[in-house]
C-alpha cells in the first residue's frame, strides 16, 4: 500500500487511513466490526468483516469494487448452519486478474 500510510479497522465496520497519527480518510465498510484487511496493489484493500463479507475496495475513490456474502456462498453444510463471522483472510494474486485466490478463515456463531 502507499508508503507513509497505516489502515486500521474499526470495531464499528470503518477503515481508518492514518498519515502518522493523523487521520487522513474514513471508508464505512461494514455493518459490524472489520476483523481482516489486506492490501491489494498500491491502491486497493480488501476487507472482511464481522457481518460476513468480504469487500474490495479503491481507496482513492472509496468505492466499492466488489463483495462476497460468504452466508450466501455455496459452501459446504457446516457453513450453511449458523451466521460466519470472517476471522482472517490473504490474498493470492493469479495469472488472471479478475480472479485471484482469496483464502478466509470464518467463525460460526
């Protein structure tokens, strides 16, 4: 991500983007807690939150660019029970642009 900058997330759903200890951008991102974030190119992030989704964001323009309802994805059973919360996330870019490997951790409950 740009060099002299520090993103945070918030227990209320918002990505902070500090410059040192100041303040430099606030994105809502999610309903509940953001619980993961990764860095996607120079301009990008990736978030996943206590409300089950995951969404790419640019941050330049604080747009969303795309989201995953992991409670509505076709998943196994165990996935299906109860509401999953994602706990952890990384990032595998592939040859294929459009269509990187995103691995999430979830918890049930």
């Amino acid at each position: 991500f740009s060099p002299g900058y520090t993103l945070v997330g918030s227990a209320d759903g918002s990505l902070l983007q500090l410059r040192g200890a100041r303040l430099f951008q606030e994105v809502v991102c999610h309903s509940a807690a953001l619980t993961s974030l990764v860095p996607v190119g120079l301009d990008g992030v990736i978030t996943g939150g206590h409300d089950g989704f995951l969404c790419r964001w640019s941050l330049p323009c604080k747009a969303r660019v795309g989201i995953i309802d992991v409670n509505q994805a076709e998943a196994p059973e165990a996935l299906r029970r109860h509401a999953n919360s994602i706990r952890a996330m990384d990032y595998f870019p592939t040859d294929d642009a459009q269509n990187p490997t995103i691995l999430v951790g979830t918890v049930c409950g």
